[in-house]
C-alpha cells in the first residue's frame, strides 16, 4: 500500500472488555481482518491518563495500521483521556518515529530501564495530550 494513501482501521475490544479495569486491549481491524492491537495500560482515572503499548503482526507492517491505529485510539479516548504515554528502547528507531509522527514528543529518558537480550537499554518517554476539540 502507497504511504500517501488513507488508512481505513477500526479498533475492536473483547466483548464486555472496559478500561476501567486499569487495561484494555483493542484489536486493529482492516477490512475485518485483524493487522496488530493497541494495549491500554496503567489507566489512572483521576488523572486521565493511561500508557499505550501497540503491534502490528510482521506481514501487516510498514503499510500505515500502526499509525491509524494510534489516531483510533484517541478519537476513542479522547472525551475519556487527557494523555497518552509510551515508554519505547531507545533503539527502536521505527518505534520513536510511529509516535514522533502520531504527534508524540519526548518527555524523559529512563537509563538502562529494560534488559533487551540481557543488556541494559535505556527507554524514552513519549507523550501525548488529547484535546478533547481536536
């Protein structure tokens, strides 16, 4: 699929799945066909905000669900949460990118904060605040 082209998803939960159980999973559909899923975590009502973790199965990348997938979500969210987060290996090139471009902008860097293959890493926040009128 062309990049320019517009992305059709629709984000799908688990019948009688709610967020208020401090997570959510939400499965990304493409022409009924699931491409990855949007995990809602750490969700803290009185502060409206919740970590947001997201795959896409290897065959579906790089043609635009990632992306679709995080602007679903805060349409969904967005009368419900005030910021989204992400904590992403400062390795993830591809990663950091998906959320620079959803319109994320670094918020920390935690040193060494995950093992990957054994090494400490450092992971970078990313956030995002919803304007309920955009």
């Amino acid at each position: 699929m062309e990049q320019d082209k517009l992305v059709h998803i629709a984000l799908r939960a688990e019948e009688g799945a709610a967020l208020s159980g401090g997570s959510l999973r939400l499965y990304g559909m493409a022409d009924s066909l699931p491409v990855g899923c949007v995990d809602l975590y750490a969700y803290d009502p009185l502060n409206r905000r919740a970590a947001v973790g997201i795959m896409v199965a290897k065959e579906h990348r790089r043609r635009g669900y990632a992306l679709a997938m995080l602007r679903e979500l805060e349409l969904l969210y967005r009368g419900t949460l005030h910021n989204l987060y992400a904590d992403i290996a400062a390795s993830n090139l591809a990663s950091l990118t998906l959320f620079r471009t959803a319109g994320y902008a670094q918020c920390g860097l935690f040193k060494e904060w995950l093992l990957v293959d054994g090494h400490p890493v450092d992971t970078i926040r990313m956030q995002r605040t919803l304007n309920p009128l955009s």
